[in-house]
C-alpha cells in the first residue's frame, strides 16, 4: 500500500521543513521538498494525505512503562490499569521498555513478557 502526504513539516530529527513523503508499506522511501512529488503513472493508486498543519517525527523511545500497570504495593485496590496500544501510540511512541516496578506477587517476567508480546 502506497500514501502520499503532501505538505507535511517533517523533523528526522533535524528540522527539514515542508515536505512530500511517499511511504511504500509502510516504510518511507522518498523525501523531497513540498510539491514535488505528484501521484501521476506510478503513484496513482497511492491514497493522497494532506498534511498541512502536521508534523512528521521519529518515533518517541519511553525507556520506562509499566506495561503491566502500576502501584499495587497497598493492594490490589490501587493497582493502575495495564497500558494499551491506543495510549502508548497517541503520542507517538513506538518503542517501550517494559518495566515490573515493585509488585512482584500480582505481576512477573513472564506476565510482563507475553503482554509486550500481545501489543506488538
């Protein structure tokens, strides 16, 4: 699957300005300055995004989530929830380091593996 967007402010991570971005499954293939690639012959079939007003970044690394939610040490009625795929990447975050944190009875290794497992 192709897309086109258009126009976007991208940062990699340096500011490079207003840009067209084509992706190509999802891997960006192509950087040129806003405008100058256009979805004629090959790229016809790309679905065109408009990204006026948007930014274009890296994905964010957080080095510390507690994928298997948190608190938890005055019991199992202050336990926070375990984290989703929807609140880890609405901010842009594509990468995170899972961490126990000091419940070790409600939650292990294991556990901790198998549910980065399930949001990948």
């Amino acid at each position: 699957m192709m897309k086109l967007i258009q126009n976007i402010d991208v940062y990699a991570p340096q500011h490079l300005g207003k840009k067209d971005v084509l992706t190509i499954n999802d891997k960006i293939v192509k950087i040129k300055d806003a405008g100058s690639i256009s979805a004629d012959g090959f790229l016809s079939e790309a679905e065109i995004i408009n990204g006026e007003g948007l930014l274009l970044t890296p994905g964010f690394i957080d080095s510390h989530v507690h994928v298997l939610g948190g608190g938890g040490e005055g019991g199992f009625a202050n336990r926070t929830p375990e984290a989703t795929m929807e609140g880890i990447t609405k901010f842009g975050v594509t990468t995170v380091v899972g961490c126990l944190g000091t419940d070790g009875i409600g939650r292990d290794m294991c556990a901790l593996v198998a549910k980065t497992k399930g949001l990948k």
